[in-house]
C-alpha cells in the first residue's frame, strides 16, 4: 500500500446513530478532515453540515472520487454495492459489521482491495473491548463458550436478521477464541416484526470438539450482554453490562473498560491507512464471521439440522 500525504479527506455514508459517531471521531484525527456525508434524510444532512461545516449530499454517488476515506455505515443489505463502489474510486473503507450479506459479495470487496492495495477493514468494535481484557493474548482453545446478547425491539436493522444484527459480534468473538472450522450447526430461531429472524438460539461444533452457545435477540423485555468461557482448569464469566469478571481459571484478566471502541476503531482505520500495516479486523476474519452466522440462518430454517451439520462436515 502507497501510504497517502497531506491531509486525508474523510467521508461518512449513512449519518444515524454510528455514522454521527464515526463523523465525529474523524473530525478529532489528525491529518483527517471531515470532507462530507451522504444519507437520504434531509433533516440529517441539515444537522450535519451545521454541526461541522461540511458538504452533505442525499446521493452516497456523490462522494465518489470526494473522499481518501470513507465509514460505510448504511443499512446491511447496502454494504456491498457502496463498499465496491468506493474501493474502484479508489478510497479506503470501513465498513460498518456485517462486510456483506452473501459471501460472494464479500470475496469480490476482498480481492477489489487487494488488488488495488487499499485498506478495507469492518467495525466489529467489541473486538476492541474483549482484546483489552486479555483473553485473547491466552493460545490455548477453550472447551467451551457461551454468549448471549438481547434487547429490546428498536425497529434499527431490520434489513437483516438478528444473527447479522447482533449475534455476529459474538461470532467474531468466538472465532478468535476457537479457531479451526465449523463441523455442525444446531439452530432455531423465530420472527416476530417480518420475515427475518428477531431471536435465535445455536450450538456451533468445531473440528476439535469445542462448543460454542449463543443466543441473539432483539424482542426480549431487557437488555442482557455476557459471554462465559470453560477452560479445562475453570471458567471465566463476563458480564457486559455491569462490567464484572468472575474467573476460576489461572489465567489474568484486565477490568474491562468501555473508554471507546467505535473511536478506537476509526482510529485505527486511520492509522493503517496512514502509517500502513495490518488492520486490526481484516476483511477475511469478518468474512469468517458472515459465513458462520449465515450457516447459522439456514440451519434455523431447515427441517433438520443435523443433515445441515452433514453437509458441512463433507464440504
């Protein structure tokens, strides 16, 4: 990658509640100046281009060859197309999580920035919490782990299931926990606002025997987030919300701190794109975390999963 001089111009596309943050934090890099946003809202853009004296645009095509830089941070089903447009002008991009819906899509944002030596890395932010902690600095894999991460309905994504939505912040976590593939999914799920899923339950098999357990839903009555860990020599519980740690194992745990994880990663973004290096989330584990989370829907869908397991086992 050609590390860029001068100042770099940022675009955001999508201004709701993360595209306001990632708009912010750019506006705090140094090197970085907010150039413009695009979101169809005219009210948004008003606000915007008051705020930070910036251009605004309805149209996300109209940033194009405008920016060094850019958030994606549309609704999930638009990832794609908007993620591939930008890399072919030539920008930079982080995307907000999922990368894509499909994984052809995903491959295809893969090679366009490889190919022409761009940085493309996705906001899985809780990476930036969990990694704070410790955990992930330990090599050896867990036996098992469990997840769970439930709200109430807000009507936000809903162009997505709620394994595209939340459990795939779990899924990213529990591929840098468990490595090695997927040998069976066991899945169910139900949908309450559409045709897309609000809650889910699975157990995911890998190939050395580790289990993992996560439950994902946007229609319960309160908004629980935890993940515990079973290691042969104890377990490690921790609890998202209140911030504890309950650990039996010997292994040493940070406090978790909560400082900011969405800054933490448009800062990051900005210094690869600057000093060159790797990203801290490449597109390739995020890629990880889709295929997973899409085997995960048609399992919930289909008449039985242990055929579904089957079949991904002899692939």
């Amino acid at each position: 990658m050609v590390k860029p001089s001068g100042v770099l111009r940022a675009g955001v596309v999508g201004t709701g509640a993360f595209g306001r943050h990632h708009a912010a934090k750019y506006t705090q890099a140094d090197g970085v100046r907010l150039a413009a946003i695009a979101d169809p809202n005219a009210e948004t853009r008003h606000t915007m281009a008051a705020q930070h004296g910036i251009e605004t645009f309805s149209n996300w095509r109209d940033l194009l060859g405008k920016v060094d830089l850019v958030s994606v941070c549309s609704p999930a089903v638009t990832h794609a197309p908007i993620v591939r447009a930008f890399l072919e002008s030539g920008a930079h991009v982080l995307v907000e999580k999922p990368i894509a819906t499909t994984l052809a899509e995903a491959d295809e944002l893969i090679e366009i920035a490889e190919d022409r030596s761009l940085v493309l890395t996705v906001g899985h932010q809780e990476r930036f919490v969990f990694a704070r902690s410790g955990l992930l600095d330990y090599a050896d894999t867990p036996l098992d782990v469990s997840c769970w991460r439930t709200g109430p309905w807000t009507g936000r994504s809903a162009d997505v299931s709620v394994v595209l939505d939340l459990m795939i912040h779990d899924l990213d976590l529990v591929h840098r926990l468990i490595p090695g593939n997927v040998v069976s999914v066991d899945a169910s799920g139900r949908a309450e606002h559409g045709s897309k899923a609000d809650e889910v339950t699975t157990t995911i098999t890998f190939e050395n025997g580790s289990q993992a357990h996560l439950h994902a839903s946007r229609i319960a009555h309160s908004r629980k987030r935890g993940m515990s860990v079973t290691y042969p020599d104890g377990a490690i519980e921790i609890d998202f919300m209140t911030r504890e740690i309950s650990n039996t194992s010997r292994r040493t745990l940070d406090d978790l701190r909560f400082d900011d994880p969405l800054g933490e990663s448009v800062m990051a973004f900005v210094r690869t794109v600057r000093d060159g290096g790797a990203v801290f989330v490449r597109p390739e584990e995020a890629r990880h975390a889709l295929e997973t989370a899409l085997t995960i829907e048609s399992a919930a869908r289909a008449p039985s999963w242990r055929r579904l397991g089957q079949q991904i086992a002899a692939a």
